[in-house]
C-alpha cells in the first residue's frame, strides 16, 4: 500500500485489525495526551513493524502512527498476522525483538530525564535519528528532516531547551540548522563530540576536509 506524507496509516483508538511492514520511508508516530496535545513518541523507517501490539493483546491502538513522506507498506490482517507468528517461531522472535527493543528505549529515556543534560539528551535523539534517515553510501553527513519543537518533544525538554542545546551543537560545527530540519555534516565527529562520549569543548570539522575522527 502507498501513502502520501501527512497520511494516517493508523490512529490511536482505533481497533487493531492489521500490522504494516514498512518497505520504504518513514513515518511519525503521535500520541494525543489527556489535555489534546499531539506529542511525536518517534519515528519509524524501512522493515520497522507496526501494530503489533494491537493485534496481539487486543486493545485499541495507543498511538496514531502519521506517513512523514512518502511510505510504501505491507498490510497484514490481524488473523492472518496471529496466525504467522504461531507457525514461525523466528518471526514470532523478530516481533519479540522489536517490541523489546522499543521498551528499553522507553526506559533508558525515562532515565536520562534525571541522569542527563538536555543538551546530551537532544544529541542521542539526533544521533538516533540519523541511523534512521541515513541513506546507504550518502556519505559522513546525514539530514534530520524534524522541526526544533519535534525534537525537544523527542527529547522530552522544552522548546527553550532544546533550543539552547541546538545552538551549543551548532558553534561546535556539529549540526546546521535550518527550517523543519537539523543538518549533521560530519557524523563520526558528531557521535565522539556531542555529549555521546567525552570532549565537550572539541570542535567538529563541520564536514570539510579530512574528518581528525576517522
């Protein structure tokens, strides 16, 4: 199935009666809180499954999961999906994985709310971004087509924040930001200096000429 960017591919509350695997883009998936307000939980891309959990417990979707450009995916009826994962024990381990994957994340999140600095928590967002959006042989630079306020979301800080935190990445010659997305120029530098590791006061090479990281 083909979707549009800004297409809905699911929408929270509704009854789980498929799963889609994910061929080629990416897409958004929000979550509308008590007060009305959509928040971006995260971004899915190629082989990434979606609605597992639906289908699998039964209770309606928790979150809306939004086409952010152009998505072609495979839809899977509930019945037949169930089915799947009871004859084929590896995929029914590859559906165990991934959902387990997504649970630490959610973990390791929460605690860096406490452990972490706003500033390194919007690096690990970019950082896991860019695995996302990075395309095979696009070279050392990589660009996250996220506006700052979806970031900060990411990120679980203010706008403010996150704002801040960008401005520290960018004298660095870490990131370049324009509108509705953040530029890494040089990836390597990007990971060993952004608050991912050690050497805060490091300049990145800003993706010109021989990047000193390798």
């Amino acid at each position: 199935m083909r979707y549009a960017a800004g297409d809905h591919l699911m929408r929270q509350g509704d009854p789980g009666d498929c799963v889609l695997v994910l061929s080629s883009g990416h897409v958004k998936v929000v979550a509308r809180d008590g007060a009305g307000h959509d928040r971006l939980l995260g971004i899915r891309g190629r082989g990434e499954l979606l609605g597992e959990m639906s289908c699998v417990d039964g209770e309606p979707r928790s979150a809306s999961v939004v086409a952010h450009d152009p998505v072609l995916a495979t839809k899977i009826a509930k019945a037949k999906f169930v089915g799947i994962i009871g004859e084929r024990p590896e995929l029914a381990r590859e559906v165990v994985r991934q959902v387990s994957g997504r649970l630490r994340a959610a973990e390791r999140k929460q605690s860096e709310l406490t452990s972490d600095t706003v500033e390194t928590r919007v690096a690990r967002v970019l950082a896991e971004l860019a695995g996302v959006f990075a395309e095979d042989g696009g070279g050392r630079g990589v660009s996250v087509p996220l506006g700052q306020e979806e970031l900060a979301q990411l990120a679980a800080a203010a706008h403010v924040s996150a704002q801040r935190a960008l401005r520290g990445l960018r004298a660095r010659r870490l990131v370049v930001t324009g509108y509705g997305k953040v530029d890494i120029p040089c990836l390597p530098c990007f990971v060993a200096l952004s608050g991912l590791n050690r050497g805060k006061d490091v300049t990145g090479c800003g993706g010109v000429g021989v990047c000193p990281q390798g």
